[in-house]
DNA sequence: CACAATTACGAGGGTCGTAAAAATG
DNA sequence: CATTTTTACGACCCTCGTAATTGTG
C-alpha cells in the first residue's frame, strides 16, 4: 500500500536530484531509499524514474507524481495542523487584549476560575484584537470600546489612567496634571508591548522621539536610571518608584475604560467568569 | 509518523462504530486494530476516542480527523488514478470512431506501425467523438464529416455505402436501388455498436421498428435466419451473405466519406501514419 | 578514483496474532 | 454469558545498514 513516508522521499529526492543527497537529508542509507522507491513504483504500478547505469532521474510521470505528492503531504500537514488547533481550542482559553494592564487582570482571574485550561493571551491593536475575536482565535477578548452585537456579550471590566514618570527635575514635573498636546516634542522611553496604546502615542505624539524597548524588565531598569520622562499608570504595579514625579495625563484617551467581550455560544463556558463580571467593574474601583 | 494505512483504518472504524467489526472487515486482528489506533493518537498527539471499559466512540477531535481523512483518502486515490492514466495514454493509442467500419481498417493499421503501444477503440456519435478529440481522451478520431481548425489535421480514410440485406422474398428486393423514404415502416434487424449510424436510423426512419442487437455474432446469426431486413454496407466483411439479396441505398447520407484526424501536437508521433494516409484515401478506392 | 545506483545478506524493530484480563448489559 | 476493549507475549515480516558489484566521468 501507498505510505506517506515515500510520498516524503520522493519530495526529497526530487529537491535533492540525487538518491544519496536525498537519502541523506532523510537520515536513511542511500540502498533504503533506492528499494523504497522502488516500491512506490511498484505499489503505483507505473516507472516513475529513468534509470541509467550511474544516474536516476524522475521521468514525466515521475513529475507529475511529485506534483501530486507535493499537494498531497501540504494537505495531511493541514489535516494535523487543523486537528491539533482544533484540540487545543478545547483546552485552552485565548485571551486577546487591546492593551497590557487588564490582562494583568483578568489572567489570575481565569486561571483560578478554570485551572483546568491553559491560558494564552495575546498584545495586540484594537483591529487586530476583533478580528481575532471573529475569527475565533480569541475566546475572550479586552477592549477599549464597547462591541456591540447580537452575538456578543460585553462587560464593563476596569478603567486606566495613563500619566507621566519624570525624573524630579523635569520641567514638566511641576504640573498637576499634563495633555497629550503639552507633552509632544519630549523624547521619551517607551516600552513596546503596549497593544493599542502604541498606536495611540504615534497618533498623539508625533513629534515625540521614542527610545524602544522590547523587554519589560529592561525598560523598567531604563527608566530608574535614565533622566527621561516615560509612561505608567495607575495600574502599573511598577509605577510607585523612588525618584520619579508622576503626573496624570488630562486627555480623554489617556484614560479609557476597557470591556471584556464574550461570544454568546460560550455563555454556558464561562458562566462563572460572567457571574464575577457582574461585580467586578465596582468591586475594583 | 503518521502513514496512509492509519487512516483508512480509521474510516473504517468510524463507518462500523466498532473496532472489531472493522478489524473484521480490514482483514486484522481486533487487537492490531487497537493498537494501531492508539499509535495513530499518538502520532496527531490528540486524543481521538472517548473510552470506556466495553466501548470506543470516536469524540469531537475524532470526528474532525475523519472528516479530513476522507478528503486526503480521496485525494491520494486521485493522485494514483491521474499517475496512471498519464502513464497509461503515453503507452496507448485511443482511437475514437463515429462507425465501425473505418476502426476495422484503422486498427490493423496502427498496431503494425506502432507494435509498441496498446490500442483502444471507441464507438460514439459524432458529438461525443469530437468532445472526447477535444478534451484529451482520444489522440485518433474517425468522423463522418470534415474537421476544420488551426490544430487538427485532418485527411479523408475512407468512404462507406450502405445497404439493405433483404431476404430473397421480400418485395424491395426487386429493386436496383433504394431510399430511406422508401423503406420507412419496415421492421428491421439492427446492431446496436454502430456509432452515428444509429442516431441517423432514428432520424430517416421514424417510422421503422427496429430489433436490436448488442452483440455482433447473434446480429449476425439472426440475419442468416430470420426473414427481417437489415443493414450492411460494402466494408462490412460479412455482406456476402447466402440467401440475402444486396440492395444499395441512394441518399447522401448512406454514403458517407470518412475522415481521419489528429492533433496537429501529434504530428511526430504519428509522422508514419501520417505518411500513410496521404496515400491511403486513393490506395483503397 | 571518486561518485552514484543496485544487489545481497544478516540484524533489529515494529506489527501481527493468540491468549488472557477486565468490564458491561 | 456473549460482546467489547485493552494488555501481555512470542513469532514473523519488513525495512534497515553494511558490504560488495557495476558502471560512469
């Protein structure tokens, strides 16, 4: 019987051109994949290679047959991928989340109420966040807008207030409380993995130099010794340290409130989640 | 890895719901079976079956692999079949005809001037030929009118006349020469295998009650003893009949010209044969 | 003479079948 | 108690690797 396993050398041998490179890459001595071939002609009942004394090559059937394999193997990784995802979806809750300060949140939350599951959640901009959520690849979604929908359900789950860290001698540290129109022109650090709010800061600061930094930790250290102004918030657990002024930002999108977002055909699924919700947006503030 | 045979056992599985019925039916041990389903989870790392102590069902995970099983199933016996049709039409000649007659000339022919490949013929009417020319599946076609086009060549093979075979008794017997309208109303024996001949029986005789025949040896034998009119014409081998009395048929339609064509793509494949023909119209007459 | 493909042959791993165990209706 | 699934165990087949052969550039 045909086996996917010479479908596979045939590609190999195919890409390789010759039986012992190919039986190389499969880690399989150069006499095994010569008989193996020779089987799948004779299980397909038709020569697929052109033989010469020192030399083998595919000939016209041969090439449509590694066409064919080609879509064959594509397809049976699919059929794994797909089954796999499929599996996983049942035992795992993706969160996505337009922004990093509620996942902080509603991470232990989930994982107390289902400790059952794996947790995995995902950074990313408002866009991207529903799609995700469209798509199924997020079961549970945070966002800075209320979604409205027949499908969905959307629960108010905790409000953020962004403000400025300065070092004391900043001369924006005497203000009691700054706009987003102020503060443009600064250069600042700012860490990356920020979901929607780094969109926001392109949008808000354009004339804002920004100093990336890709790991939370680097930044934090970044931003303990480095004279330059940066984000927090009231949130941010990191966001009492020594030797900053911290000073809120007036602007109504530095503060915005986030939702928790749920497909209604997994009420029944998170029925306890929901019923925390209820009184979780009071209960915080 | 995951191997073909894995798969089909599961389909088997998942159409006799239990693993011993369908170790049954795929010639193997029910133990092997459960095995083999077992490795297969393994193999996708998802589990497939929902156990109990006497019973195995396929759960959601397994109900998605089957469903992509059937289609890769499905798709790897595609691959075989096209594998060797392709390799079957670069070792056979596939001739199709709109009448018999030309094929009994052309096939002796072919097979001289190329032992090397297998020969196969069909009968179909005029449509069906050109469709089967068109789409690939002959490389020879006989048709009863000229074929124009860029890619075709095309040479006339042979003409045919049609005749009645009439019992000595029979009042047309008396005639020289007859016409359709004439013998309109008879009832009359008729081979079924005569490609276009047939649908143009239908036509010119509405009127005619035909006995069919699908196999030429009891047309033949039936026309010795029965005391039915019937077709022949003057390629037909078997026309010399005792006891028949031989009548030719005047309308243009009885008389037919033959015309033999090939893909222009062809021409070096059949280079010989065509050779041939260009002497072979003017050779028989 | 290096390299490529095939053939021959013995070793080892994987799959098979039988037998036994456990559980159910 | 018949039926179903799983586990245990020994047998066997198939594929593997090594070695040898043949042929080419």
């Amino acid at each position: 019987m045909l086996e996917l396993n010479q479908l596979k050398q045939l590609l190999t041998f195919a890409k390789c051109e010759t039986l012992s490179k190919a039986a190389e890459e499969l880690l399989l001595s150069q006499p095994a994949l010569s008989r193996s071939m020779q089987k799948l002609e004779n299980d397909l009942n038709v020569i697929l290679f052109e033989r010469r004394k020192n030399k083998i090559t595919l000939n016209d059937n041969g090439k449509l047959a590694v066409e064919c394999a080609e879509k064959i193997m594509y397809d049976v990784q699919n059929m794994i991928d797909r089954i796999r995802a499929y599996d996983r979806s049942k035992h795992t809750i993706s969160i996505g989340s337009c922004a990093p300060a509620p996942l902080w949140k509603i991470t232990p939350l989930l994982s107390e109420l289902y400790p059952e599951f794996t947790l995995s959640a995902n950074l990313n901009d408002h866009e991207q966040i529903i799609n995700g959520f469209e798509n199924g690849t997020y079961s549970v979604i945070i966002t800075a807008k209320p979604i409205e929908g027949e499908n969905v359900i959307c629960h108010k789950f905790c409000e953020e207030h962004l403000m400025l860290s300065l070092p004391p001698a900043h001369p924006l540290a005497m203000y009691d409380k700054v706009d987003f129109k102020t503060l443009d022109g600064e250069t600042m650090l700012l860490f990356s993995e920020i979901g929607f709010w780094y969109n926001l800061c392109m949008e808000e600061l354009p004339n804002t130099r920004f100093i990336l930094q890709h790991t939370k930790n680097d930044f934090d250290t970044l931003v303990q010794s480095a004279a330059l102004p940066s984000f927090t918030s009231d949130l941010d657990d990191n966001n009492q340290q020594t030797n900053r002024v911290i000073v809120p930002i007036k602007d109504t999108k530095a503060n915005p409130t986030f939702y928790c977002v749920i497909n209604k055909c997994n009420r029944e699924k998170y029925k306890e989640f929901l019923d925390l919700l209820k009184n979780f947006y009071i209960y915080t503030i």
